[in-house]
C-alpha cells in the first residue's frame, strides 16, 4: 500500500522545497514533496547568478535538483496540486487534487509566490524574458541597452538607483502622475533618466521579446528591455489559512530557522523571504 503518513510534506518542489528534501530525507526522515510544477520564473530562458548553474534555463536547475533528492529512498515526489491543508493533534492533514489525504508531523510551505501582472496587453508574453524584475538575475545581458522601468514612486526611485549605472539611457514610465522627484535617484553615471506619465496600454513583441511600448495617445517607445516592478500575493491560501503571521509586505513571518508563528508549520523561499533569488531559496530550503 502507498504511504501517506510522512515525518515532513513540502508544499513547492522547486528551489527551496527541493533543497529542504534533501536535507530532510538525508537526516533519515521520511518526506514527500507535492508540487504542481509552476514555478515563478518558468517562462525565463537563462536563469543567472546561482552559482554552478550560471545561464541554464529554469528548469534544467530544477530537474537536477529532483535528480539529487529522488536518489533518496527517503524522499518521494508526488506531481500532484494541494489543494487544502488542515492542522490536527497528530500534525497536518494534507489533500491533493486527486482526493489522496496526507499526513504528517511538519509541513513546510515552499510554495512561492504569484506576481500580480498589470493589464497591460502583451506584458505577460513578455514577463522573465524582456520585461523582467531583477537587475542581479538578468541585467548584465542587457547592459548598455536603452532600457524602460515600469514603476512609480519609491519603487521607481529604488529600480532607477540601482541600474542607473548599468545604461546611458534610462526611461521611467510612471503608467499616471509621477510620485517621486528624479532628483531623489542615485545617478552617479549621469545616465540620461526621463519620466513618461502616459498611461501604458500595449506592448509590442516578438516571442516575448519588446519591440515597443504603446501609450494611451497611439504614441510609442522603441524599446527592447523593460524592468517592471510587480506587486505579488502569496502562491497558495495555507499559511494564512492555518494562522501564520503574514508580515505587511506580504510574506510569511519566519525565524531564523524558518518556523512560522504556528508551530510545526515551516515556510522557505520566495513566501517568506523579499530577497529573491535561487540562491536564497535554496538556502532557506537547507535551513
Ligand atoms: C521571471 C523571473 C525570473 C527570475 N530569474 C531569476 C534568475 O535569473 N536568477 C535568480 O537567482 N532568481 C531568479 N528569479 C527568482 C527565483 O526564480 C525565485 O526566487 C525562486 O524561484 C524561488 O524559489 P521557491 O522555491 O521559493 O518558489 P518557486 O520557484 O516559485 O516554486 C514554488 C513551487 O511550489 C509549487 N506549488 C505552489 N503551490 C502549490 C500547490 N498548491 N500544490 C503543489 N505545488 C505547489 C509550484 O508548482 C512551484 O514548483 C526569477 C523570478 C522571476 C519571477
């Protein structure tokens, strides 16, 4: 018969839930992970900056990733969605989509967060391969180019600081009334930086890859990099659900050592951590 009571379940088998297995399963216990195979960055084509899988795509990371742990007798992997958890006196009850209950004694969430996409037509084709988020994770492929930045206010202010010096050329569009002051960003550069307040409606690309940005008044930008800061809400409804402390950015409270406000409930990676990246997943899945 197939087990369903386990030492640990891990909600999310990408980065950090892949990570968190494989020290689990290598501390003797007995853990599956449940993951429906949607991580964040899945439409991005090179993924960058984690070290020893510089430039591979996503999912070439994640696929190693499972490699390493399902060598493990200890550790299963169920492709499957969760669709409700519920604490007990004994741990977690955990349902699939399939209808299978699970228990155990942990759980710990690895389930990512969803950004929130503007209704901007095109910007979704575009989202991780020419509109991206994160200057560490792709701005030095596109160093040197004319570059955009979808955002407002102090977000603007603190994407502008940062690449500034990455471009000669540097257009912010506020999408409405810019709400921040251009003097109030970091230029040590002196790159060129101008405001366009012009409500964004379309975006123009090829295979995800910009070609122009069009405004409410038919006018357009040639542009071929775009940076968006995207406000996001967390992957799965659980943490909130079994009480944790979501804090006011969003993320599920956790100490060091990733336990949430509820005990035996853990949480790692993207939903409880604002530094986003492959890197910190993992290493909070290994905490
Ligand atoms: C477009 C984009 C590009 C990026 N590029 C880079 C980069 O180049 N370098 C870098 O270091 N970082 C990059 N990042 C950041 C990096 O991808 C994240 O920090 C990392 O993926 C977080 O890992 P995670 O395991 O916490 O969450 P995720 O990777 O998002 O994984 C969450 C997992 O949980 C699963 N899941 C969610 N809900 C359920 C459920 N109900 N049941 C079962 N499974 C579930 C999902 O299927 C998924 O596999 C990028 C992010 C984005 C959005």
């Amino acid at each position: 018969m197939k087990r369903t009571n386990f030492d640990v379940i891990i909600i999310g088998g990408s980065y950090a839930g892949s990570a968190a297995a494989l020290a689990l399963g290598r501390a003797m216990r007995r853990v599956m992970v449940l993951d429906n195979n949607d991580p964040c960055n899945r439409n991005t084509p090179h993924s960058h900056n984690f070290l020893t899988h510089d430039g591979r795509a996503p999912s070439e990371i994640t696929s190693a990733g499972l490699e390493d742990i399902l060598k493990y007798p200890t550790i299963q992997l169920n492709k499957q969605q969760v669709v409700n958890v519920t604490k007990n006196k004994m741990g977690f009850e955990v349902i699939t989509e399939d209808g299978t209950s699970y228990s155990c004694k942990k759980l710990l969430l690895a389930s990512g967060i969803r950004d929130i996409h503007p209704s901007i037509e095109g910007f979704s084709d575009c989202w991780g391969i020419s509109v991206i988020h994160c200057p560490y994770c792709h701005g030095y492929e596109v160093r040197g180019e004319k570059t955009a930045i979808l955002a407002n206010s102090v977000a603007a202010v603190h994407m502008a600081s940062l690449i500034a010096h990455w471009t000669s050329e540097l257009i912010i569009l506020t999408n409405g009334k810019p709400e921040f002051d251009i003097s109030d960003i970091s230029n040590e550069n002196n790159a060129a930086i101008s405001i366009i307040e012009k409500r964004v409606v379309k975006i123009e690309h090829t295979n995800g890859y910009l070609n122009k940005v069009f405004f409410e008044d038919s006018s357009h930008l040639g542009i071929s990099t775009m940076y968006a800061k995207l406000s996001f809400e967390q992957k799965t409804p659980f943490a909130a659900l079994l009480g944790c402390t979501i804090n006011e950015m969003g993320y599920v409270e956790v100490d060091d050592f990733k336990r949430t406000s509820v005990k035996d409930l853990y949480a790692a990676g993207d939903n409880s951590n604002m530094a986003r990246s492959v890197a910190a997943a993992v290493a909070a899945g290994t905490m």
